[in-house]
C-alpha cells in the first residue's frame, strides 16, 4: 500500500482569508438548451463568408454540448465547461475558453472555470492547474516543478472587466489573485528575480526551447514565465488601485519596474533581434518561441526601438510567416518541424494565435493582426471543410490537422472561429469601463458585413452593419465609436437608437 504523502506546514497568505470562493459551496443552476442560447449570442453578418459563420455557430453548439455541473465530491463552486480533452480541470484551458466565453455570458457564466480555480486555493495562495473533476484534488502536490502555470489568470480577469465593466466581479477574485502571484514570485523565481517554468507548467510541453525541459526548469530562465509575471504585475496593480489598495499597487509597480529592466537586460538577443530564454551561464536558447510574444501585452515593457524588429520576424516566412500563421516555433529553430508541427515544434494553436493578435493590437499593429487572422481562420476553414472538425493545433505548411493533435477539443476550438472571428477578422472590441466601442474595419467585402445582438456592458446590445458607402448602428446604450479602416480613423458619440454614418 502506497504511503500518504506527509504535510508540512507552508506559511499562510492572509489574502486567501479573504477568498470568498474557499467559503462557497455549489448552487445547483440550469442554463437554457443552445437553441435558446443561440438568441442570446452575437450574429456574425458575413454573407461573402458562409463557412466563417457555419464554424462560428458549430463552435458554439460544441461548447453546449460540454457543459457541466459539478460532481458532488469535487467542492467545485460554479458550473462550468468541460475541456472535452482529459477529465481534469485545466488552467490553461479554463483561462482560454473564457475568452470566447465572454461572448456567451447572456446565457452561461463561462467564469465558473475560474471561480473553481479559486475554490481550490491552497492557504499558502498556491493554485494547481490541473484538479481532477470527479473528486476535486490537485494532480500536482505544489513543489513540483509542473504543478502550477502559466500565471495569466489576471490578465484573463482584466479583459473581462475591460469587455463588461464588471468591478464587482474584481473586488471578489482580486485576493485570489494577488495571494497566487505571491506564491509565484516567492517560489517560482531566482534570485535574480526572474521567473522559471517547464514545458508542462509554461503550456508548450514539447518546445525544445530549454533543452529537456518538458517536466523541469533545467535552472534556466524563462522569457514567457518572466514576461507573464510583468504582465500580472501590470494588471493587478491597476486592479489594486481601483480598489484603492494602494500598498498591494506599490509593491506590484516596484515589480513591474524591476522585471522590465531585467527582461530587458537578459532575455534580449541583438543578434537575434528577439527575446529568447537564457541558461545559467547567460547564453541564449537556439529557439525563437512564439511565447515570446507574451512581451506584447505589456504595453511598458518592450522599448520602442526594439518593437519593429521584433515584430519583423511574424512578416518573414523564414520565421514566422508560413502558409498557415503562426507556428509556435521560428521555421529556422532547432528542431521546428513543417509537417506536421508536433505539437509545439511548429504548430499552430489557437491559443497562442489570439495571445499573439492581442499582443499586436496592444502596440497598434492592427493591419498585421488582421492579415494573421484572416490566414489563421481561412487554413481553420479549410481544415473543417475537409474533416468536419476543429482540432487542438494545425500544421504550418499546409491546411491539415497537427500531429499529435485532439480532434474537437472546445477549450481550444472556439477561440478561432468565436474570438478571433469577432475580434480580428470583424475587428470588433470593447472598453466599456470607458463606454467605448471600436471598429477596425478591414475585411475586403462587396456586401455589408457585421455583427447583430452583440452585448454591451451588463444588458445593452448593439448591431451594426456596414458596407463601404453607410454604416447603420442600433444600440439600447449610448456609447462613442471609434471606426478605423486602412486608411483613417474617425471618432463618433453614438445615441441610443438607430444611427446612420455616411462613410465615403
């Protein structure tokens, strides 16, 4: 008979004292079938792009067909959706489908995945990324190298309340947050203050990006690890001064500050011209990963006169510019394979896609995020066409499914055809903490494109519609539009009602 494993006292975080979600238990709550749903979720119009829209609505159907209610055994808090991969609840995932998850939260809270996170939070403010759905215990006991990551939890909160305006929702998940970054930086950094991962903990499992690092840090430092950790340290301190927690924002903005200067200093390759991962004697991964691309979020951290290169390499078909975009690996790295990807060594995720169109609208690159997910989506299309699913990665050179790669896994599936397609393809997004609405419009269309019933704040919707002469608009809440083209941008206060705008 195997041996409990011992317990050892780790110090508490007062903050996790304050997690609502530990003190929660689960109230059972029904969510409507997706034929009602469907009435309650954004309508693409792309009448030029009939096969968009019929993976848009499959994506969602899928997503339906996966949610759950929560084993009574598990101490999970919240209903939530079902990675359809493994029977775990996974971080990554779980922070992933809520991005597209936002888009349905008229009919379902796809932020119960987070809230179940939060409910397994450990005293010490450690959180595991993989918790077993039918009895809810960790897979990972906390000193494992694997056992928790990649930290992008906040930055998954800040979008929401960036797209909702829900501050109710920071003021619950804030302690839980800061208590998990604490844990982060006390016990995932080296002394010099940067930050270590594995293949498993970063996400990209096989990337030989650290040699032989699928499940250890090998005493590198991680340029994804370390850039994740300045970009939680960048959102919470907004979220801290918001809620007037001052003290937690200085201590995060000292963070913030160091971990630029020293992201700056050692992951940065002049030869290169990219941010790559450095071993303990300071010398440079033979990998360009796209999970160096998480610096783009971060709107502090990348100098200007480093921006241009290091975006360059997403324009080069020697690098990242192959027929299906992006590869998670350079095409001239050690050990990228076109074939078929295999899995992180050339791969095309959908994940990393949307990380790397945020990252790219963040520093205004609208043009490029918009060619990107037009080719990203049309090789998705492609690939549905031929086998009748989505799939968890996709080969760079050709439209076919990766290898190894899950066939219909949702975590991953709805955010090219859902998120992608509105955000970047439409080029529809939202500050509404600041009523503001904004419009990049460069799909070359003849016939007017949109979106109808799209959600605005906690009950407004809005519908608009253009075609290169008119833009009509109909909203229950006024709010001001920002409408970029290729060309121009104008800015409009919009009423409610119906608004017609002359675009020529």
């Amino acid at each position: 008979m195997p041996q409990p494993h011992p317990k050892f006292e780790r110090p508490s975080d007062p903050l996790v004292a304050q997690n609502q979600y530990r003190q929660q238990t689960y109230a059972s709550l029904e969510w409507p079938s997706f034929a009602a749903a469907r009435a309650k979720l954004p309508q693409p119009i792309l009448p030029e792009h009939e096969t968009w829209v019929k993976l848009y609505w499959h994506a969602w159907e899928l997503a339906w067909q996966n949610l759950r209610q929560p084993a009574a055994e598990s101490g999970f808090v919240a209903n939530f959706l079902d990675a359809a991969t493994e029977p775990f609840l996974f971080m990554w995932d779980s922070a992933f489908m809520s991005q597209f998850g936002l888009y349905g939260r008229r009919a379902f809270s796809f932020m119960g995945n987070l809230d179940n996170l939060y409910a397994k939070q450990h005293d010490d403010g450690f959180i595991c990324r993989q918790i077993d759905l039918g009895t809810g215990k960790d897979f990972f006991y906390p000193f494992d190298p694997n056992a928790t990551g990649p930290n992008i939890l906040a930055w998954v909160e800040w979008r929401h309340y960036r797209f909702t305006g829900d501050d109710g929702r920071l003021t619950n998940i804030f302690p839980a947050l800061m208590a998990y970054h604490r844990w982060c930086r006390a016990n995932r950094t080296w002394p010099s203050g940067l930050y270590w991962a594995t293949g498993h903990s970063s996400g990209l499992s096989n990337q030989p990006r650290v040699p032989n690092s699928s499940h250890h840090h090998r005493h590198w430092s991680w340029v994804d690890a370390s850039m994740q950790a300045s970009l939680n340290c960048y959102v919470l301190a907004q979220m801290a001064t918001l809620l007037k927690q001052q003290t937690l924002a200085d201590e995060l903005e000292a963070e913030h500050a160091r971990l630029i200067e020293l992201i700056n200093k050692q992951f940065w390759n002049e030869t290169a011209l990219f941010y790559q991962d450095v071993d303990p004697e300071g010398r440079f991964s033979q990998t360009k990963s796209i999970a160096a691309y998480w610096g783009l979020l971060d709107g502090a951290l990348i100098p200007e006169k480093r921006l241009e290169p290091f975006v360059k390499a997403l324009r080069e078909n020697w690098a990242f510019k192959l027929p299906h975009r992006i590869p998670s690996q350079s095409a001239d790295s050690d050990s990228y394979n076109f074939e078929t990807g295999n899995y992180w060594r050339g791969g095309v995720w959908p994940a990393t896609n949307f990380m790397v169109l945020r990252g790219l609208r963040q520093i205004g690159q609208h043009g490029l995020a918009h060619e990107i997910a037009v080719n990203h989506l049309s090789n998705v299309a492609e690939v549905y066409e031929q086998t009748g699913a989505f799939w968890e990665n996709y080969a760079p050179e050709t439209a076919a499914p990766g290898d190894p790669a899950a066939k219909n896994p949702v975590g991953m599936a709805g955010l090219s055809p859902i998120t992608i397609l509105l955000e970047d393809v439409i080029g529809l997004s939202v500050d509404w903490p600041q009523r503001r609405v904004f419009w990049d419009r460069r799909l070359v269309s003849e016939r007017p494109y949109g979106v109808e019933n799209y959600p605005l704040g906690p009950d407004g919707t809005l519908s608009l519609v253009a075609d290169a002469q008119k833009l009509t608009l109909t909203t229950d809440v006024p709010f001001t539009l920002t409408l970029r083209d290729a060309h121009q941008s104008m800015q409009t206060a919009v009423p409610s009602g119906t608004t017609e705008i002359d675009l020529e």
